[in-house]
C-alpha cells in the first residue's frame, strides 16, 4: 500500500500495477482510486496506476489546499516519485480537471490525456451556458452539511441514466465499488466543491497539446454533453467519443467497451500498433 509524502500534514495514497506504458487513473469529486475497480483488467496491458486524491481515500486531508493548482501539483510530484515518463492520464470528472491542470506542468512527460465526464467549467456563467446552474453546488453544499453521507450517495446515484444500470451492473457496482467506498473527510468534499463551482479552464484548452481523447455519456446530468465537445473542439489534439445511452460514469456502467477505446487510443499513441 504505497503513499507520498508531500509535506508533514499531506500524504498520498496510490496504488501501481502492470507493467509498460504508464497509465495514471484520477477519480472524481468525493470518490476514490478504488472507483476504478472495473478497469483493472487494463494492467495486462499497461502499468496502471490509481491515486487517492488528497482528502479522498486513504490520502489525508490538510486544513487548506483544495483548489485545482494543488490536486495538479500532487500528480506532478507523483510522476516524479516514480519517475513517470511518456504517461498518459485518464482523468474523471474533477480528475479530468486536475489532469487538465497538470499538464502544463509536466511538458514532455504527458504523452495523452483521456477525459471520461470532463468539463473546463462546471458552473454556468455569461458566455459558457454548458454548465449547471450556481444553485445546484451550493444546494448540494447544504445537503452534505445537513446529511453527508445520504448526500453524496444521491450524488452518486445521479451519475446513472435511467434504465443505463442492468440488475447484474448494479450488483457489481454495489459489490466493487460502493461497498468499500471511503467517504471523503467533510471538510475535503465541501472545499473541493467549491473548487468545481469557481474553477474555469477554458484558457488552458489551446496550450495542451497532446493527444485527448473525450469520452462522454449522451445523458450525463451532472457534466452536459455539450461540455465534452467543447473540450474536444478546443483541445488542439482533442477527439470526441460518444458513449449513447449513459450518464456521468460509462466507465462503471459500460466497462468492456470504455476499457477497449482507451486500450484502442493509447496502442496508438504509445505507438504499439
């Protein structure tokens, strides 16, 4: 069970499997490594490795320091500690954010960018209306106040389309995922909430430039579809793969199929076909 030591109050949790081309797995807000249970069948291909976020998983949580500079800045010291390089990240929602963060930072080190529910902007604004209203953060920040784990678990429920789930997808997700599924510390989820509802990207999009591949779900609630083109549009390496009938986490709900684009994607940019 390896960990980071960043500073004296900041450790990061990770876990690292397989071998040849890294691939760096980022989760969304309030969730885990472990979210990504289903794509462990990637480590036959690649060297997988899943990070804990800080404040999320067995990462600690410092008092402060939950803005998207800071989660970048743990995945730059994580490739360095393992001496990453030509390492694609797969980011998911607030971890495609962190992702997009980051890869300035990491230059020649960042071979290829997967952004599974991405978005440069979660809130709506003048000029960006491919976002949720203000309203839906900051009443989801009164409800993990009121009642935090019965908020997160409608949260978590909120990234399904209805009917998307199969009886035996819902057991399986409850199984491997929600069962062993370690809450965020409180003061974590709401900072990083309001992390989601300020951040803007849009800046960013043209100086990355790295093959991204854009996977979005049709019925996304929580991160519009129109957000993902947008990405793909004005990222100058971007692609956009469309994942019909799912919402927020193709990943969890369509497994074998998302597995087999990004093994698709980067054979092609590892230069393995």
């Amino acid at each position: 069970m390896p960990f980071l030591q960043i500073d004296h109050n900041l450790t990061i949790h990770y876990d690292d499997e397989g071998d040849g081309f890294p691939l760096v797995l980022v989760h969304g807000w309030a969730m885990e490594g472990g979210v990504w249970a289903f794509q462990r069948p990637l480590a036959s291909s690649f060297r997988v490795i899943t990070v804990d976020l800080r404040g999320h998983g067995r990462s600690t949580a410092p008092g402060d320091g939950y803005g998207l500079a800071d989660f970048a800045a743990d995945i730059v010291v994580l490739f360095d500690e393992l001496g990453l390089e030509r390492a694609a990240i797969v980011g998911w929602s607030l971890g495609a954010q962190a992702a997009l963060e980051a890869a300035p930072l990491l230059g020649d080190r960042l071979a290829a960018l997967v952004l599974v529910g991405a978005t440069p902007r979660f809130s709506a604004t003048d000029g960006w209306l491919h976002g949720l209203p203000a309203t839906e953060c900051r009443g989801l920040g009164l409800r993990l106040r009121r009642t935090f784990d019965a908020a997160l678990d409608g949260f978590f429920h909120s990234m399904f389309a209805e009917g998307e789930l199969s009886d035996e997808s819902e057991r399986l997700i409850g199984q491997e995922i929600t069962a062993s599924w370690r809450r965020p510390a409180a003061t974590a989820a709401q900072a990083a909430l309001v992390t989601l509802a300020e951040s803007d990207q849009r800046h960013l999009l043209e100086k990355i430039r790295v093959p991204t591949l854009v996977i979005h779900g049709d019925r996304d609630a929580i991160c519009p579809l129109e957000a993902g083109a947008h990405l793909a549009d004005h990222l100058p390496l971007g692609r956009f793969l469309l994942f019909a009938g799912t919402g927020h986490a193709p990943f969890l709900s369509r497994p074998r199929e998302f597995n087999s684009e990004v093994t698709r994607f980067l054979r092609e940019v590892a230069g393995d076909d």
